[in-house]
C-alpha cells in the first residue's frame, strides 16, 4: 500500500488540529463568527423562497412532485453545508499561498502537501444554518413521501453524500490547480461556482445532453442529485455503478494533475 494506516491516522489526527484552530479562532473574534451566521442565514432564507412558492402550488416539473423537489432542495442545502464548512475557505486561499510564498512552508511540513492546502482551515459560521435547514426539509420530505425509515435507507444516503463529498472537492480544487501557471484561477473558479448553482433544481428539468455532461464529463450535477435520486429509488444500473466509480475517477484525474502542477512549481522566492 502505497499509504500506510499510520499516515491516513496522522492525517486525521492533523484534520482534527486544524479543526479545533479553527474553531478557538471563531471564539476569539466572535463577531466574526455572529456575522458569517446572520450573514448565511439570511442568504439561506432567500434561497428558499422558490421552494416554498413550487411547493404551495402543487407543481409537477418532469414528473417530480412538490415532495421529492423538497428532498433535492434539501440534500442541495446540505452539500452547501459541507462545501461551505470544509472546502470553501482554503479553495478561495490556494492562490494566495502561491503568491505569497506560503506553499513553500507548506512544502516543508511532514504531511501531504494537498492535504495541507485542501483542510487546513474549517469554516463553523456558514454550514449550521444549511446544515439545520437541509436535514429538516430532507426529513419532512422523506415522511410526507412515506420512504421507510430504514438503516438500510439512511445508511444508503449518507453514503452517496459522502460520494458527492469526494466528487464536490475533486470538481471545485480542479481549477484551482491551474493557479500554479495562472497565478489566478477566479475566472474559472466562478465559472464553476456558477454551474454549481444548476444543482438548484432536480436535474431532470435539464435537456439529456446537459444531463449527461454534468454527470459524466464534468460531474457537477452528481453533487446533489446522486443523493436524492437514490431516495427517491430512481437510480438504475448505470447511475449506481457511476456513484462508486466517479468519486474513484475524479479523484484520480486531481491528484494527477496535482503531481504534475507541483513537479512544475518554482518557489515564490526564487
């Protein structure tokens, strides 16, 4: 094995630093973390306007009633929830650390150098309005829809979340790579935060050639459609092989690209 059961442990335990930093810096300056709050909630509130006027009106899109579009709504609130709380802070930093020399501290450190710039920070303000928000319109939904609260279920959704996790990061940190020749890699970086916002409504109201591109081309549809097409027990064979398989594959295509970024690299002293 190429990485032993020792590493992966140093890695979390470090995960776990950097998440208790992270959190000591929020109670030192709580205003910070009062504001990203109310400032994150208040976003969340406008969001939901749609979804409360679909769902009011009894409206069927594509075959999807006004209960399984609460199950996409709410899953798409969640993976927010993830993205904003683990992701989003050290995305918006990468380019800065090249800039300005902190990747060769980085460099210098006994862990994986991605590892370092993927976690090293943990946003706590913005994930639990989405996160309370997300879990309670997934819940009400699942009852009203009658979905039996199985383990079996519950262990199943949790598990494509976690899938969409993988694939989440792998789609978002992929333009940021491009910041090693760029330096900046916003244009591209806002492109994407844009398409991410397709993942608003079920996929099904999309032409097939769109569906099949954000699936299997460049998978942002997957993040939060994978998850709720699974509770709804509209997966079929293709789309359950393709939720093991493209967290496997996107994950590759990053960390071959990574390898071939930092071979690339020159010190941002030299």
């Amino acid at each position: 094995m190429s990485i032993s059961l020792s590493e992966i442990r140093k890695h979390v335990r470090m995960f776990y630093i950097f998440a208790k930093n992270s959190l000591l810096g929020y109670m030192e300056y709580k205003a910070n973390f009062y504001s990203g709050l109310i400032m994150e909630t208040v976003f969340l509130f406008s969001k939901l306007i749609y979804i409360v006027f679909v769902f009011r009106l009894g409206i069927e899109i594509n075959g999807i009633s006004p209960d399984e579009m609460m199950i996409f709504t709410g899953t798409f609130t969640i993976m927010i929830a993830i993205y904003t709380g683990l992701f989003m802070d050290n995305f918006y930093r990468f380019a800065g650390h090249i800039r300005n020399g902190t990747l060769d501290l980085y460099m210098t450190k006994p862990l994986s150098l991605q590892f370092m710039v993927s976690f090293r920070r943990v946003n706590f303000a913005f994930p639990i309005p989405n996160l309370i928000a997300g879990i309670t319109m997934v819940v009400l939904a699942w009852k009203r829809l009658g979905i039996e609260p199985s383990l079996i279920h519950l262990a199943g959704y949790i598990g494509v979340i976690l899938s969409s996790t993988v694939v989440t990061y792998s789609v978002l940190f992929l333009p940021q790579i491009l910041a090693f020749w760029t330096v900046k890699s916003g244009a591209i970086f806002d492109i994407l935060d844009k398409c991410w916002d397709l993942n608003n409504m079920p996929m099904y109201i999309y032409p097939k050639w769109l569906r099949r591109i954000g699936l299997y081309v460049v998978p942002i549809l997957f993040i939060t459609n994978m998850p709720s097409v699974y509770l709804i027990e509209r997966l079929d064979l293709v789309l359950g092989i393709w939720i093991f398989a493209a967290p496997v594959l996107s994950l590759l295509v990053v960390r071959m690209f990574w390898k071939l970024a930092v071979k690339r690299y020159e010190s941002a002293s030299s």
